[in-house]
C-alpha cells in the first residue's frame, strides 16, 4: 500500500501549522510519502496524483467544528463539506472529487480545531504527536493496513 500525506496550513500561525507539522515529522519510507501543501492543496493536486497513492490523508486545522478533532472518511467528506479548513479556496467536496476520479484512492481528512494562532498550542501538539506516533510505529511494525491505521488514528484522536 502507498499512502501519501498531505499536512495543509501556514506553519507561521500557531496551530495552523498543523498539517504541515504532522508531515515534517513522519518519516518517509517506501510506504508512506508526504507532501507540504502550505495554504493552498489545489495547487498540488498534479503532484499528489503523480504519486499514485492507494490512500490520501489530509491534515489540516478545522475553524467551524465544535470537537477538538474531526476524521473523515471517504464519502463523509462531501456530507461534511462545509467545513471551513484554513483559507483554502476550493471546497474539499471538490478536491474529494477530482482525486477520487483518478485511480479511485481511500481519502481522509484529520482536522483540528485551532486553539492559538500565535503559537502551536500544548492541545494541537499531543494530537500531532500522537498522530505521528500511530504512522511511525505502523510503518516500522510493517503493520500499515488501512483497518489498524483507522482503529489506531480513532483512539489517537479522542
């Protein structure tokens, strides 16, 4: 299985840089690839798509969502596409779509809810960490199946 990550945000604005930290600290391995797609993911979709991943992850930060985390899965991301994800200019909905129609890969979305825009908030930090912990121990285990990546990525969410 090849998974790409795809960290989204402005690592200059605290939390933020959620995304962005999340894919400078997983290690990359013939499995796992990441990406920085800073503010803006549309303009790596030809890169991301290069890849030909068998599953997409993005990470991002999440303004108008009342839990601390939000995880969704595949066809979620158009029931829930009026999240407001940083200052992305296309809807998810739309990316969703797009990337789907290639080479049919699974596609998530991990959010979070920005505490701080000035520093990188002790909240979104243990939620990074653990999220990176999940990747990094699943991949060095060669245990990297999308049943153990959602069961552990849910318990490290909560």
């Amino acid at each position: 299985m090849r998974i790409l990550l795809c960290g989204m945000g402005n690592e200059e604005r605290g939390d933020d840089g959620f995304g962005p930290y999340i894919v400078k600290s997983i290690q990359e391995t013939e499995t796992i690839k990441t990406i920085n797609c800073h503010l803006y993911l549309e303009n790596y979709l030809n890169k991301i798509i290069s890849f030909n991943p068998d599953m997409i992850i993005l990470f991002d930060t999440v303004k108008k969502n009342h839990d601390k985390t939000i995880f969704l899965r595949n066809d979620e991301i158009l029931t829930h596409s009026p999240i407001s994800a940083s200052t992305h200019s296309l809807p998810f909905s739309a990316i969703y779509q797009f990337l789907k129609k290639r080479d049919k890969p699974e596609i998530w979305f991990i959010g979070v809810r920005p505490n701080s825009y000035e520093h990188f908030s002790d909240e979104t930090m243990t939620i990074a960490q653990r999220v990176t912990e999940v990747f990094n121990l699943l991949d060095k285990e060669k245990n990297l199946t999308i049943m153990k990546l959602y069961e552990n990525l849910s318990t490290a969410l909560k």
